[in-house]
C-alpha cells in the first residue's frame, strides 16, 4: 500500500490525521509552516481524478485532513491557554505558573514549535525532509510553494552581540533612566554642596560636623576594633557614649573609606546629595508600584526629597536620609502583589522582592530612630493586619500568601526585629544612665508647631524664604516649626480627591492619613495631644525619646505626593486620549508640556538658598597631642567641630555634642572654668585627662576668656605653643 493509501485509509479508520510534511511521531518540522486555508482552497479547485482511480484521489483528501488538523491544534491551544488562566487563582503560589508553562509547553508541542536551529527537527537521516522523501521530491526545493512566505529564521547571535544587547537593554530599562535622573537631580537641587565638598557643609558646621564625625568612626572602629562600637572616643570617661544621638550607623561602610577630617566632610557630602536621590528614587518607586504613570510618580518622587518644610533640615542628614521608607515599601508591596490602582493580583508574587523590602526597612533603621521608630511601628500594625488576614483568609483559599511568600515574611520580619532590637540595646542603657536624657512632655510642647506652621516656608526656601519672614517671627521655633510641604503639592493632592486614578475608598484613606500624621506632627499643639501624641508618648517604648514632633510632617508629605500622583496620572491619560482624537494621532508640543506642568511646580519649589560656610581648619595640635584631652572652650555647638578634629587619631577627649548634655560633661566644663589653677588641674588629673588644649581664637566672649594670662608655676603643669593652640601637659 502506498503512503497516500495509507493515509486515506487512516482517515477512514478514525486516526488522527497528519500534515504530509510531518516526521514520524506526529510532530511537524521546524521551519515548515502548516497548510493555509488558501492552500486547502487551491487544492480542492484542481480538477476531479477519473473515476476508480483511488490512487490520485488521496492528495486532496490529505489537504483537507491538514487544514482540519490545523484547526485542531488552534482549538487545542486556545484551551490549553483557558485552562491555565482558570488555574490562576488567589491561593496558588508557584503553582498557577507551575501550570501555566505546562500549558504553554503542551500547546509548543502539539504546534511543533522548536527553537531554530534544532537539529531533531530534521526527519531524514542524511538530511533530507521525510515529507520530501514521501512525495518523491528531492531535498532541494520545498514541496510546498507557500513556505517562501514563512518567516526566516532568526540568526543565531554570538556571545559579544548577547551582551551588548543586554547592556543596551539594561541603559534604556526604567528603572535605569529614573536612577540616573534622581542622582543628576539631586546633584544639581543640592548645588552648590559639590562645588567645595572638602571644605564646606550644608547649613552650618555644627551638627553637620557632628554626622561626619558619626560615619567616620563607625568606619574606623569596624575596622579596628568592632566590640568597641558603642564607647566611641568622645565624652570621655563616659562609656555607651556613641548612643548619645542618633549614628547613621547604616552609612559604615562609607565610613571606611577615607581618614582624616577633610576626608569625613567630603563623605558626608556625597552621602547628602545621594540621600535626596534615594528619596526621590523609593517615592518614584512606591508610586510607580501603586499604579502611578511616570509623570505622576516623578511628582510623588519630587514632593517628598525636595518638600520645602526639608530645606530646614538640611544640617540634619538622619532626617534627609528617609529614602529606604517608600523603597522598603515598594518592594514590600512588589512581593506581596499588591498595588492600590490594581489590588491583589497573585500572579505578581515574588518572594525575593518582599525579603529584599525587609532588609532595606532595617537598613533604613540603623540611620537613627528620629524617623525610623514610627517607620517600625508601621510595619508592626501593617504585620499584625496581614496576620489576620492570613488566618481568616486560609479557611477558604489554600494559602492565600504562598508558602515562599510567608517564610520570606517571617524570615525578613525577624532580621528587622533583631536589627531593632540590637540597636535599641545601647539606646536603653543610655536612658538607664542618664535619665536627663529622656524627653519631657514640656520640652515636646516647646517644639509642637502651630497650625500656621503647615503653610510657612524656612528661610533656606528660594520662592517662600523672604516672603514667609514675618509668619517665621512669631513661631517659638521655627527650624522645626515650618512644615510647608508646598503650594502646588497640596493643590494637587487637593485635585487628586476629586479626579484620580485611585478609587474613591483609597483617596478618603490616604486623606485620613493626611490628617492623622498632621495632628501628630503638632504635637500638643492640637488638643492639648491627649488623644494624639501624648498617648504615644506615655505607652510606646521608645516614643519618649522624639523629640520634635513635626518631623512626622514626612509622613504627611508621603501621601499628600501619592493623592497627587493619582491626579497627575488621570490627567496624563486624559491628554492621551485627547490626542489619539488627532489626525494624525500625535500630541502636539503643547500637550506634551501640559503634562510636566506640575512636575515643574513641584520642583520649583524645592529650591533652596542653604548656606555652605566653609569648615573650621584643623588645629595643628589635635594631629599630635595624645589623650585623654579637653579642648577648650567647650560647649554643645563648639564641641561638634572639635569631634570632627579627632578624626585623624581618635584619640579620646572629654569633648562631645549630642541632643543631651552627660553630667559628667558639665561637671568638668564647670571645673574648667578656673582653669589652670590647682582645684581644676586636680580635678581633671583624678579623671584621667592629661592634656588640655586651649585654642586662642575662641576664647573671645567665653567663660575661658583671659586664661592663658594665668600662671601655672607649682601646678606641675608644662605649657607650650603648638600652631594656633596653647597645650598644658598636665
């Protein structure tokens, strides 16, 4: 029996017919595409066989099996694709893409789509089609004429081409461009900090000094001496004295690079301006997540690194360093497949993403617990929820979070409970020391801004500084009483609870959270606090120890940049199809700016005119004069740069500044008063210091002043000329 004879008999008996250009096994060869409903056409219009004669009969009836078996895989595969949709449900985890690529793989299969260049798709064995083999055609030419119409194959790319594609990839992906875009921005909304960053700081060299100092020595002794940590050289012989203030203890490895004070100055620079680009980058991030389009999410990244209440912080990096807060939630949200345009979606789970969110939210808390404390409640309340959820949603779907999802939850939860954990050691020890070092409900009240303090602007601000002087005058505090997160944000927030692309349920909750961080950030300025901050306060560990409370203005400003993203976003869409109504259906020039409107607006006013004075040159001793030392004249802010002196050496000092004055401290600052005579130099010998070291140019207006005309003979004292500085070897 011939092949054709064969097959027409096969179609008689029931069996699955088969393309004539199918190898054994039923699979088609690769590069041969299947018969066209055009070919199936040709076919049946040639002219009828003589009657009887069986054998040329069977073509025609082969054509039509080929159409029919065309038809049959489509239909096949459009089940498949049914089927693993309907198997991607809440509950499943790996699973639904477990089956999903089953799917895919058995519709691949019944297609007979090999990768190109598979040599198994070859039927003969010297090469040769097996269909040409069977209709006695030769290798050369096709036996069917359609398959000059089929794709040619895609060529095969060497190992240089393969990367040069993913690095051209990879500088075009998004994620790329936005990083890009906030470090430059950052660079140029900072200038002039990079002009000079060996030598100048932002704001002023107090506090500033303070945070160089911080990075350096957690630097210098991770690499000396780790079980050292927290008894730092300052404030000696005060032991735990590095929990004084908040460390910035996440920025150490900056810390080893580099030694020397000009070497601290330029690191904190660089640390400064990437802090705003990291800002910017984890709100573009979190809103892009949510569902913001570009536009909207580089308004949200904008509004919350450059909000003009920060200007007024800019000599405090623990504060402008909060751009781990939206990242951590971003990826947090990322992993859980969660956004608040498109809700839960299952499929969009990734355990990686959520771990990698945790770590991020405990690197954000080792900067300091100013800002990072109310970020762990947070994600303790947003844990306890999502612990809840998880028991009354297992009932009904197996394993709502996923198995992976949830170990990758616990595992990351834990790693942030044992960071905080471990940095709130020394923290505890130090309020157990000190107790002056624990806030009151007076001092709170002394810094709780008004309400007027949400729409005044600092003096570093370029539009709002001069004109917001007068309402700056009558705050008690203004560097941490104006919180003006800017005009246009709020003017787009305001347009984001009317036109959004969030739904109206999520607009009135982030409109809560407005007005909740709000009340919080006035402190006891709104109803005296008894049902805001002051229970705060009273029952949550660690509360007690925040000072001003209007740096919860952040949160404010987080949400107030997500309600105007949703606006932001609308609109954007709204252009779009404004202009797909064009002929041709291009946005014009003016569309296209329409949509950076607010953006512009947004970053117009987050210029600022911060000062950069210039660093106090290192005294000549503080390279040579060994400790325990005092540097005098000693005080809160002259003390800081002194600590920024030490960086060479380390060598330790009595001399220190934090947010609270140690005891012990201001016994030997009032010791010194009377310095030299023989109470003081008795005194500063029981305690251990043995070189004092007075700088003449600051003396002016101190209690020190006229020191160096006192006489130190029968003292046992030795004095000498060292640059700028007088040292008493005691």
């Amino acid at each position: 029996m011939t092949t054709e004879q064969s097959g027409a008999t096969g179609d008689r008996s029931g069996a699955d017919p088969q393309p004539a250009d199918a190898p054994a096994g039923g699979k088609p060869r690769a590069g041969r595409p299947r018969a066209s409903s055009t070919a199936t056409t040709a076919a049946r219009d040639r002219p009828a066989p003589a009657a009887g004669d069986e054998h040329d009969s069977a073509p025609t009836a082969g054509t039509d099996d080929v159409a029919r078996t065309a038809t049959g895989e489509d239909d096949r595969a459009a089940d498949l694709d049914s089927a693993a949709a309907s198997k991607d449900e809440p509950g499943d985890d790996q699973e639904a893409t477990a089956s999903t690529d089953k799917a895919a793989n058995d519709q691949n299969a019944t297609a007979g789509t090999d990768k190109p260049g598979d040599d198994t798709s070859e039927g003969g064995a010297d090469g040769t089609d097996s269909a040409d083999q069977a209709d006695g055609t030769d290798g050369d030419e096709p036996a069917d004429r359609w398959t000059a119409f089929g794709p040619a194959p895609e060529p095969v790319l060497g190992r240089a081409r393969r990367a040069a594609r993913a690095v051209g990839r990879f500088l075009v992906h998004e994620w790329t461009l936005a990083a890009v875009a906030t470090l430059a921005l950052a660079a140029a909304m900072t200038w002039p900090t990079l002009r000079y960053p060996r030598y100048t700081l932002p704001q002023d060299y107090w506090d500033p000094s303070l945070q160089a100092w911080q990075m350096a020595w957690s630097g210098h002794i991770l690499r000396t001496d780790p079980a050292m940590l927290w008894h730092s050289n300052t404030f000696f012989p005060e032991n735990w004295s590095f929990a004084f203030s908040d460390t910035l203890l996440g920025y150490a490895p900056a810390g080893l690079i580099g030694v020397g004070p000009e070497q601290a100055v330029l690191r904190y620079n660089i640390m400064f301006v990437l802090a705003h680009a990291l800002a910017a980058f984890g709100a573009y991030a979190l809103a892009r997540q949510l569902g913001a389009g570009r536009i909207g999410g580089a308004v949200a990244g904008v509004s919350f690194a450059y909000a003009p209440w920060l200007l007024a912080q800019a000599g405090h990096l623990h504060i402008i360093s909060n751009g781990g807060i939206p990242l951590a939630l971003a990826m947090l949200a990322r992993g859980h497949g969660w956004s608040l345009r498109h809700g839960y979606r299952p499929r969009r789970r990734h355990a990686g993403w959520a771990f990698a969110g945790w770590l991020v939210a405990a690197w954000q808390l080792s900067l300091g617990f100013g800002i990072g404390l109310p970020f762990a409640y947070l994600l303790a309340g947003v844990g306890l929820v999502s612990v809840v959820l998880w028991f009354v949603r297992r009932r009904r779907v197996k394993r709502p979070f996923g198995r992976r999802l949830f170990l990758a939850d616990l595992a990351g939860a834990l790693v942030f409970a044992a960071v905080g954990g471990l940095l709130a050691i020394p923290f505890f020890k130090v309020a157990e020391m000190h107790p002056n070092a624990a806030r009151t409900l007076g001092e709170i009240q002394l810094y709780s801004p008004p309400g007027s303090g949400f729409f005044t602007a600092p003096a570093e601000s370029r539009v709002w500084g001069e004109l917001h002087e007068g309402a700056r005058a009558v705050l008690p505090w203004h560097p941490e009483m104006t919180l003006l997160p800017g005009f246009a944000l709020y003017a787009l927030a305001a347009g984001g609870l009317f036109f959004s692309v969030w739904r109206v349920r999520h607009r009135l909750f982030l409109l809560a959270g407005v007005l909740v961080t709000m009340a919080l950030a006035m402190g006891t300025r709104f109803l005296g606090g008894r049902f805001t901050y002051v229970p705060l306060f009273d029952y949550l560990p660690g509360w007690n120890g925040l000072r001003t409370p209007g740096r919860m203005m952040l949160w404010t400003t987080l949400l107030l940049g997500l309600l105007a993203a949703g606006a932001v976003t609308a609109f954007c869409m709204r252009v779009r199809e404004l202009a797909a109504e064009r002929v041709p259906p291009w946005p014009g020039p003016w569309l296209r700016l329409a949509t950076l409107v607010p953006l512009a607006l947004v970053l117009v006013e987050g210029l600022n005119v911060t000062p950069h004075p210039v660093v106090p040159q290192q005294p000549a001793a503080m390279r040579s004069v060994d400790g325990p030392m005092l540097v005098l004249p000693s005080s809160q802010n002259l003390d800081q740069p002194v600590m920024l002196w030490s960086t060479d050496r380390f060598q330790r000092m009595v001399n220190g500044g934090s947010g609270f004055t140690p005891d012990s401290q201001a016994q030997v600052r009032d010791a010194a008063v009377s310095f030299p005579d023989y109470a003081s130099v008795d005194y500063l010998r029981r305690i251990g210091v043995k070189n004092v070291v007075v700088l003449r140019d600051e003396l002016g207006g101190t209690p020190w002043e006229g020191m160096l005309d006192r006489p130190v003979e029968g003292l046992g004292v030795t004095r000498e000329q060292v640059g700028e500085a007088v040292v008493f070897r005691l």
